[in-house]
C-alpha cells in the first residue's frame, strides 16, 4: 500500500522509520500491521530517545526484586514476606484535551499496573502542574483533573494519601498530571507477566473493547500537538466501578495459582499487552480478533488491536485451568473471553475469524529505534544563570507584607482545598494524609509501616538540569526520612519537552544523569518509571521536570513524626549549613524572587 506522510504523522512515524520497517520485513505492512509498528515504537512505549539514557539510574538494592522495566512496576521487599510494588506515570496529553476523563483514567491505569503485579493496590498519591488560575482555561483544566481523580480514585476504593501541585505559566497549555500506586503483596504471590509454554490460552476479561484511546500513544503522547479538539476521540474513558469489582475478581483469580500471567491493556490496548507478554516468554501467539467482546459494532481490526478501552486486563492460563478462572470473572459478572493462545514460533499471528489481518516478527515489533542525539543548552541558559545580590534588591515593603505576599502565593497556600475531596482513610491503613512531608501507612499486622512522597522541581532542572535532578532525588528523600522512615527505592517521571530539539534532549539527559548521580550517593535505587516527552504547544515547552514517588519504612509505627507543630512548648531547631553567608544560590529558582522580583533566574546548589 502506498503510505501517505499524513498517515505516517497520525502514528508517529518517522519516513525514515517507515524505511526501516520496509527493510526488517522485507515488504510493505498493512494498515493494521503500520497501525501495530506506530503504536508500539512510539515514544511512550517505545521509549525511543530515552531507553539509551534510563540504564544510568542505579536499580538494585538488597531488597530490589524486580528489573526495572521487565515487569509492570517496581517491587521492594519490606520483609517477614511483605512486597511493596510501587510506580508512577503520567497521563498529560489527554489530560490536556478531556482533563476529567484524562486524569481519571491516568489513575485507572497506574492502579492496574500494581495489580498486575499480583497487588492489592493500597494507596494513591499525584504530582500535578498547571498554568496560572487568573486564566479560564487553566481553572477548566485544573478543576476537571482534581475532578477525575477524586471521582475515580474514591469510587475504587483506594486512598488518596499524599501529592504536589504547582503552578507557572509553562504549564498552560501542558499540564502535567503524574499518578502514583502503591500495592502490597505476599512475596510468594508477585504475579508476572510472561506469557510461559506454548499452550497456553489468552483470556481477555474487563470491559468491551470500544473507539476511545485509538492512537492514544502514538498519536497523543509521542507528539506535541495544537488542536485539543480532534483529539478527544484519543482519551479513554473510565469506570470505576467496573474497576474495583476488576480489581477483586483479578486477585480472586490469581489466589488460585491458575494464572500464569497477568498484563494490564494501557497504552496500545490488545497489541501491547499480548506483544510485551509473548516477548519476555520468548514465544509467539495467536489472536483471533472475532472473539474480542465489543461495546460498539462496525470496529475494524485496525480499532480492535489499537483501542485503548480501559478497566480491560489479559491473563494467561493453562487450558485446564481456564473453565475454573472463567467461573470466578462469572461470579464477578465481568466478562471473559478466550481470545488466542501463546505459540511457539515467536510471531503475531492476528486473525479475524478465518482471516489473516497481520503477521509479524516479536522481534521487529518489540525493538523500537533507539536515538541519541546531541544534545545543546539553550543559547540563554548562560544567562539565566547568571544572578548576584545586586541583581535582587531589597522590597521597598516591609518584611511582614513580603511573608504574607509569599504566604498567599499558590505555590506555597494550603492545598486543603484539594485533597479534602480525596477519600485518604479508606482501606483503614493511614496514619498521616496529605499535607505532611510524607504521607504514612501502616502495615497491618506488624509494628511498622510505609512511609510515601512524591516531588519535584521544574523551576530547579530549567535553570540547571544536572543539579536540578540532583535536587529533585534529595528532596524525596528527605521527605521520606522526616517522617521516620528509611528510603528503600524511587520511581520516576520524566515529563520533558521535544527531544528531537537540542535544549530538550540536553535538559532530559543531564537531568537524568544528575538523578542518578544522586541516587548513587544516597544509594536508592529507581525500581520503576515512566517517561512523558513532547510536553510543548506552539513552541513552547514546559519546563523539564522530572517527579520522583518515593517509598520508605518505618520499623516502628510509634515512633513517626509529622511537619506540623503539634503543641505549644516544643523546641524548634534548624539544622543544616546553617552558619555560612548568605549565598545567591539560595534565591536561585526560589518562589520569592518569582513573586517579588519577577525573575527565574540564578544557579541552584545542592552538596
């Protein structure tokens, strides 16, 4: 078929990309074969230019047990046999076009990564930024995603214990929405998600397949984009209630010992799910669409291997164990069907009914490009930096208005605002909610518990994306450690611009190196994580900031702290380089030279 640039922009292909499948193949894809390569090379699930870099993080530990990135989420032993799985991920781009349903479905789907971990998820946390509130556009944004997340998050059942939220004028037109899960599970349960032998039978239970997320990742998240309008059609939408009773049936199921694996349909739907789970089993399978339960008619196979529906998940069984794991989705009232098997030959084998709609190598659909371009500071960065006492003159105000201008700033004002919509007691496990430096939760019969936070600093990584990165681990971590805990591990969000731009390629790789580097030096791994690029409209983008969700442990449950003052007469100490001079380096990237001085400007510093 000849295959037009417009086609290959709709699945962010590249013409050179495009060559190179014609090369691997030695011949031309259909569409549902080009609709397959799109999907699964792109830069959300492909990971093209940042696959190179993700190996610099540090990933084990002593209590590491899962690769970073060969499994669903990241899994940290907290001991006597108790698993911690934790991740985050971002759900920007469609948040940016249906902010409800975007941010309501980003927490649908972190959720079913920890459940297909073997997890009962436990607890939810966000990291959220959005342009300033004085504009109509950015409060439609702001309030549609606070909406989707307390509406999904409260009807699943799963506490909303802990987040951010910033503003700045960056995020006007890209705001960020970052949703983290935690889960917990018995050591001897933690679930996978290859596909084993040859045999076995493919069950695909959930919701029916319909139209909403076509080209969610390849046509929304790999890509910058200008027109939100057009674009709906590739938001998923959510039901929550159908999740949660997903959620029971899956671990029900999975209780049994029955299933062999357990993969979450996200981004790229069917095609990902089945691919990702025959590849790490270095098999094939075979996949009659016809059986797909539907909720809309006249789909093609095109909209059936690329819909993005959620509360959907693939199990993987023996086929004498199938009738069994059927009766439980039965008794659930959740359908189940059996859709292919896994073979041995390792190929997609895709048909409808008796027809053949695409055949491919696991290989070439698995193995995206990788790219490692040069990357160059921004012919300003220079300048940004450069910042001296003189630059910032005292206000002619008094101190006390200074404070209380600071005070009032959203960046700094309480978000109780916020998270009093969130349901943050559910589950019965939490012992500090949000607005502390960590939120804590304990682990039910034991003495100890779980401490979580998740941070970052755009402004930071803009002015210096090494130390920026270097900070944003830091601060986790303190946060971590000033409820108590010991940070164990880290999962990370890299919400970047355009690679493909010099200044975005050198922001996303210098900021990961610093990352890394600090996490060399505190010696925490990052165990999971997810990469969002292309956050820029009409030319601008965001500022680079990386979000890191943070898990630590309390050995003793007694024995936490809070931020807050809790009663009059307790000391107050600040501890620190407390007793150097003064240093520009201190107002760099600071909130108070923002709202007094109108500049983001300066070097921050970190030891």
């Amino acid at each position: 078929m000849t295959v037009t640039q417009q086609q290959l922009d709709e699945i962010a292909l590249s013409r050179a990309e495009y060559e190179l499948i014609l090369d691997r193949l030695d011949r031309e894809p259909n569409s549902v074969e080009l609709g397959m390569f799109g999907a699964l090379w792109s830069e959300h699930c492909g990971y093209k230019h940042s696959r190179p870099l993700l190996g610099l993080f540090p990933s084990r530990s002593a209590r590491v047990l899962s690769d970073s990135g060969a499994e669903n989420a990241g899994a940290v032993d907290l001991g006597d046999g108790i698993v911690a799985v934790f991740k985050v991920e971002s759900h920007n781009h469609p948040s940016a076009v249906e902010p409800l349903q975007g941010a309501a479905t980003g927490v649908g789907g972190i959720v079913r990564d920890i459940l297909a971990m073997g997890a009962r998820p436990i607890a939810l946390l966000n990291s959220l930024r959005f342009g300033p509130l004085d504009d109509p556009h950015n409060r439609h944004l702001f309030q549609g995603v606070v909406g989707g997340i307390s509406w999904y998050g409260n009807c699943i059942g799963v506490p909303d214990v802990g987040g951010e939220i910033y503003f700045d004028s960056c995020y006007s037109q890209n705001p960020l929405v970052n949703a983290m899960c935690v889960g917990l599970v018995h050591k001897d349960d933690l679930a996978t998600s290859s596909a084993g032998g040859e045999g076995n039978v493919l069950l695909l239970v959930g919701s029916g397949t319909g139209r909403d997320g076509i080209h969610g990742a390849s046509g929304l998240a790999s890509r910058t984009f200008e027109e939100e309008q057009e674009l709906r059609p590739t938001v998923q939408v959510g039901n929550p209630f159908l999740e949660k009773i997903l959620i029971e049936a899956c671990l029900e199921a999975l209780a049994t010992g029955d299933v062999t694996a357990i993969q979450d349909l996200g981004a790229a739907g069917l095609t990902s799910s089945t691919v990702e789970s025959a590849d790490k089993a270095g098999k094939g399978f075979m996949l009659d669409i016809s059986q797909v339960h539907r909720r809309e008619d006249g789909m093609s196979p095109y909209d059936v291997m690329l819909s993005e529906s959620q509360e959907r998940m693939l199990l993987v069984v023996a086929p004498p164990k199938v009738e069994r794991i059927r009766r439980i989705f039965e008794k659930w009232e959740i359908p189940c069907r059996e859709i292919g098997e896994v073979i041995s030959e390792p190929v997609a084998r895709i048909t409808d009914g008796g027809n053949t709609v695409a055949q491919l190598p696991i290989r070439h659909l698995s193995d995206a490009p990788k790219y490692r371009p040069k990357g160059m500071p921004s012919a300003d960065q220079a300048r940004r930096q450069r910042l001296t006492l003189l630059d910032v003159p005292l206000p002619t105000s008094t101190a006390e208005d200074v404070l209380l201008r600071l005070l009032a700033a959203p960046n700094i004002a309480s978000k109780e605002a916020v998270y009093r919509q969130y349901d943050h007691q559910v589950q019965t496990n939490t012992v500090v909610g949000p607005g502390s430096d960590a939120a804590l939760l304990r682990l039910k019969g034991t003495d100890r518990a779980i401490a979580l936070s998740i941070d970052g600093n755009g402004r930071y990584c803009y002015l210096d994306p090494y130390r920026g990165g270097q900070i944003a681990v830091a601060e986790v971590c303190r946060n971590i450690s000033c409820s108590g805990a010991e940070p164990l591990a880290l999962t990370d969000c890299l919400n970047f611009g355009d690679p493909e731009k010099p200044e975005g390629y050198y922001q996303l790789e210098w900021c990961v190196r610093g990352m890394a580097h600090a996490c060399r030096v505190l010696g925490v791994p990052v165990v999971s994580g997810n990469v969002s690029l292309y956050n820029e409209s009409r030319g601008t983008a965001i500022h680079p900031t990386p979000v890191l969700g943070g898990l630590g442990l309390l050995e003793d449950v007694t024995r936490y702290a809070q931020s807050s003052f809790l009663r009059d007469g307790l000391t107050v100490a600040l501890m620190g380089d407390v007793g150097s001079r003064p240093r520009i380096s201190d107002l760099a990237g600071s909130e108070y030279l923002q709202i007094v001085h109108g500049k983001v400007e300066g070097r921050p510093a970190i030891d």
